[in-house]
C-alpha cells in the first residue's frame, strides 16, 4: 500500500515540484535533489501522509521542499563565510537576485511559498488556496502579510 501512495505521489507531483524548486533555486541540480529529498522524508512520514487530504498531501510537498531549501541556505551561510569575495564586475543582476531570494526566504511561515508563486508563478488566490489547503480570503490575507514584511525588510535595508 505504501509503495502505491507513494508512487501515485511521483507520478501526480514529481514534475510539478521540479519545476517550482527550479525556479525558487534557478537550479536545476539542485531542484531535483530537493525534490528527491522530499520524497526521501515522505517515506518516513506515509502514516502522517496517508491521514491527509490531497490537498493537504502537496502542500506538505511544498513546504517539505522549501524547508529543505531553506535549510540548505542556513548552512551555505557558514561555509561560505571563508570564500573569497565574487570577482568584480560580477553582474548587479547577480546581487539583485540573491538579496530578493535571501528577502523572501526571510518571510515567516509559507509566505514566502505563496507569494512566489502568485507573484511569480502566476497562481491566483484561489489556486494556491486549493494547494494549501486553506481558504482564498486567508491566502490573500497571508501575501498582504509578505508584502508587509518585504517592505519593511527593503526600508530596513536602505
């Protein structure tokens, strides 16, 4: 039975969540590692899972993932304290997304997951709503939230 949950698991998202952990990482390396990852932690959690609607079930994916993600960065933080300065004339681009992915991966909660992906992604309130599990009204309520708290975190950094 297990193995069944988690294939349909595979087969229903494993494209899907290759493609938004691409975009959150821009890599494609990376995104399939974190994806990966996930699935690895889905094994250990089928009871949990099992329990579960199936919306409820991806978003448990999402946030697995970016749970993932954000632990990787934690860590790249303290290796690369050592590393040598990026060579001048390095894009500005370069900077600029680095401070917006550091800026939304600073939001509390699924904030940051959510705005991404209706800001970015596309998604409408609803949509993510379905994803998430959670109503509209309290969707949009959260990305109000985010978009408070990025704008602080821009006038703070000024």
């Amino acid at each position: 039975m297990d193995e069944c949950l988690l294939e349909k698991f595979y087969r229903t998202w494993y494209h899907e969540l290759i493609r938004w952990c691409g975009h959150m990482t821009k890599d494609t390396g990376l995104a399939e590692d974190l994806v990966q990852e996930a699935f690895l932690r889905a094994i250990s959690h089928l009871p949990l899972l099992e329990t579960l609607s199936e919306k409820q079930q991806r978003a448990w994916f999402y946030r697995t993932a970016k749970n993932l993600y954000l632990d990787r960065k934690r860590h790249e933080r303290y290796e690369t304290v050592a590393q040598p300065p990026l060579p001048a004339g390095r894009d500005m681009e370069d900077y600029a997304r680095i401070d917006w992915e550091q800026l939304l991966n600073g939001l509390p909660g699924d904030e940051g997951v959510l705005f991404v992906m209706r800001y970015l992604e596309g998604y409408t309130s609803a949509e993510l709503g379905e994803f998430f599990g959670l109503p509209a009204g309290t969707v949009r309520s959260r990305l109000s939230d985010a978009r408070k708290h990025l704008k602080a975190a821009l006038k703070a950094n000024l």
